[in-house]
C-alpha cells in the first residue's frame, strides 16, 4: 500500500469518526432539549413555577426545625416513644421471621436446582409468590381493615403477607443460582430428595438467604411506621396522634427517635451481613 493510499485512509477513518461524534452531539442535545421543552409545558399545564419551588425551600426547612424541634416538654414522652419504636420493630422483625421460614420451605419445593420434578407445582409456588409481592403493603393493610379492624394483628399480617411474597421470590432466585455440581453428585449417590436439600441446597444458599433476611427486616422497620398510621398502632399511631393535635415537637421526637434506631438497625444488619460473606 503506498503512502498516499494510507494517508487518504486514515484521512477517511478520522472523517468518519468526527461524523459519529458529531451524530452523537446532536442527538443528545435534542434530547436535551426535548426534555425542556416537556418540563415547560407541563409546568404551563400544571400552573407550577420552578422559581417559587426553590425560593420555598429555605423557608420550608426553617419552619420544620422551629416547630419540630424537641422541647423539654416533649423530652418527657421519650420512654414512651422508644417503648413504641420497640414494639413496632419487634413486630416487623417476628413478621420477617415466620414469612422467611414459610419462604425457605416453598422456595425449596418450587426451586428448578433442588426443588420438586413436578412443573406445576413450581409454577404455582412462582404465581404465589408474584401475586403477594405485587400487592402493596398499604394496599394489604386496607384490605385487611375490612376485616380485622385497626389493632396490632393487622399490621403484622400486612408486613407478613408482603414479606412472605417478597423473600419467596428472592429465595427462589437464590436457590436457582446455587451451584449445580453438588446436588447431582448427591443424587448420583441415590441421596434422597430432603438429604439433597439439607446437605445442600441449605448450606450452599444459607448466606444469601440471611442476608435477604436481613435486609427485609431493615425495610419492615420502616414500614411498619406507616402500616401503623392505619392499623392505629406502634409508633406510627402515636406520630399521627401527636401531628394531628398540633404537638409537633413530640411529633418530631418521634421522627428523631425513629431515624436513631432505624439507622441503628441498619448498623447491626450490615456487620451480620459482611460477617456472613
């Protein structure tokens, strides 16, 4: 190849490659200006102005902290509250506990690696699972109302049924993704189906199960102070009883006090969770 033909095809590659950055460029300012352009219509549609928001916000904050603030007068609740945020937690924490054992034992049944030789009844662990999991947890929690009225076993049974769909799924998955060699090296030795599953599917997926475990109760916690606003129970009760009677610096206590234990909680989950790995 002489030195003209290199020089014109190295001539034609760098042409071509300003062409794409060039496509790119404009391609991304378009979208950038489409998405403008959307902002500013809606906000015509909806009557917003950006402005306004953000000049809001400086004011909005300092009115939280004036009236949210902890008084001495407050103070005095605290055991009350924390007793509260105990109770809820340990709620969260027992709804966690029985759906992972319900979860652990369909899992298993419904898993492709150690589960059952019968499709139907793993495509029906699977449909159970995504109808509970898709349900939201508030929408379980009015559903149940109906039914059993605003007390504790209400709330529990909301963050059971949203858990038990939720851990299901997750031990399913995790389960289908232990390694295969161990089991068929079991079942080659005409290990029965329970010593496959104890000896292991348990102990391959057992860190995973943990920390799917672990991570539900994290977030159980936090819900568990909404589910209460409507079961009338636990720390969410006592929240909207304070916010509704225009005691804001108790109401605020109890958002302290809820953020130190649930970031306490989160603390604790995470040192099990890295000594597990």
């Amino acid at each position: 190849m002489s030195a003209n033909e290199a020089s014109m095809g190295t001539a034609g590659s760098t042409a071509r490659d300003l062409s794409w950055f060039r496509r790119r460029q404009l391609r991304t300012l378009a979208g950038v200006v489409a998405v403008v352009v959307a902002f500013q219509l809606c906000s015509l549609i909806c009557n917003f102005s950006l402005g306004y928001a953000m000049g809001s916000i400086p004011a909005a904050f300092a009115w939280m902290f004036r009236n949210f603030a902890p008084t001495v007068e407050s103070l005095a609740n605290l055991p009350m509250v924390v007793e509260q945020t105990v109770s809820t937690a340990l709620d969260s924490v027992a709804a966690t506990v029985i759906a992972a054992v319900v979860g652990i034992a369909l899992s298993v049944l419904g898993s492709s690696t150690v589960g059952v030789e019968c499709a139907p009844v793993r495509g029906a662990i699977r449909a159970i699972a995504s109808i509970f999991r898709n349900i939201p947890m508030i929408a379980w929690a009015l559903l149940l109302l109906l039914s059993f009225k605003q007390n504790e076993f209400t709330g529990f049974l909301a963050l059971f049924l949203t858990t038990f769909g939720q851990l299901t799924r997750f031990f399913l998955d995790t389960f289908d993704e232990i390694p295969t060699g161990p089991v068929e090296a079991l079942r080659s030795c005409g290990a029965s189906y329970w010593q496959v599953v104890f000896q292991a599917g348990l102990p391959l997926a057992v860190a995973d199960l943990m920390s799917w475990m672990l991570y539900m109760a994290e977030t159980n916690i936090r819900s568990a102070t909404l589910i209460g606003l409507l079961t009338g129970t636990g720390i969410g009760f006592v929240f909207n009883l304070y916010y509704t009677s225009f005691r804001y610096d108790t109401a605020g206590l109890v958002i302290i006090v809820t953020i130190v234990f649930v970031l306490a909680i989160e603390a604790v989950s995470n040192a099990a969770r890295r000594s597990m790995i």
